[in-house]
C-alpha cells in the first residue's frame, strides 16, 4: 500500500491499496504530474488480525497530515488477490478487507470537512459481464461466479460512503 501527500497549500492525501500492475501504474501517473512524498505501508492483506491495527495506524497519520491544513483525502482501492478461478472463500476475505477500508474512510471523512474525499475503486468488467456480448452503459452486470459477485458487491457497498463524498468506478476489461 502507498500513502501519497503533497506539501502545498491545498494537501493531497491518497491512500493507494494495490501495489501489483495497475496500483503501481497509478502511482507512477501520479507522480508524472505532481510532486508528492511516498510512504509505502504495510498491509497484510492474508492477516485479519494485523489489518485492523494497520488501518488504524494509517487512519493516525492521515489525521496527523491533514491536521494543519485544508486537504483533500483520495483513497484508491486497486487490491485484491481474488480472480476469477476465487472460490466464495476467497471471494468474502477479499470482501471483508475492502470493507474494513470503507470502513477507514467513513471513519476520517469528518475530519475533512473543508476538503474533498473521494473513494475510487478500479474493478473487473470482466467479472460483472461475464459472457455477455456487446456491453455498453446500458447493460447490467450479471456476474456468474464468487469473483464476479465480489465485484458487484464493491460496487454497491461504495455508495454507502458519506453523501459528501466523491465515488468513482472504474472498470477495466
């Protein structure tokens, strides 16, 4: 996981949680365009007991960055080891781990009140069309395995996040 914050007037705090091809891309968007200092955190995605004590840690110094100025809090969530061959088991670990950050987030949202928080969460075209052809906006995702319920499960636990916040999906093919 990267931990991203900027040292200008208007901070920018983002918490990228992924750091296989498209986190790592993501960071190295980011810092093509702007000038940020990177943390790189641990967090144990294979480990309950250790996640609840990491974002805890993180929730401390994101509060800590954005305690002197306005700031705006990104979080990205491009993790997961789940695909789709993930048996329900795998697919509800992966689930519960993406709530705990949703959790986090919904935790620090209200110190942000003069600035902007945004949830984003890159997901699988793939896992919520599978099998269906000529997919357009139109569509409805119509998942036929764990991976895919996961997927559309993210989704819809994503506008559960505060009214003020900013939700976005990505989905990738």
């Amino acid at each position: 996981m990267f931990l991203l914050h900027d040292l200008e007037i208007r901070k920018k705090i983002i918490a990228v949680f992924g750091e296989g091809l498209v986190g790592t891309s993501i960071l190295s968007a980011l810092c093509e365009q702007y000038t940020f200092s990177i943390e790189t955190w641990q967090f144990s995605y294979a480990d309950p007991a250790r996640q609840d004590h990491e974002l805890c840690r993180l929730a401390d110094r994101i509060s800590h960055l954005c305690a002197e100025a306005t700031s705006d809090l990104c979080m990205v969530w491009c993790a997961g080891k789940a695909g789709f061959s993930a048996t329900e088991r795998e697919a509800g670990n992966e689930l519960a781990i993406y709530r705990k950050v949703l959790d986090c987030m919904r935790a620090l949202a209200p110190s942000f009140q003069n600035g902007r928080v945004s949830f984003h969460l890159v997901n699988s075209a793939g896992g919520l069309f599978e099998g269906q052809t000529h997919v357009n906006r139109c569509n409805k995702p119509s998942p036929k395995r764990p991976y895919g319920h996961l997927k559309m499960i993210q989704e819809e636990l994503l506008f559960s996040l505060p009214v003020n916040s900013i939700k976005n999906i990505y989905r990738l093919i």
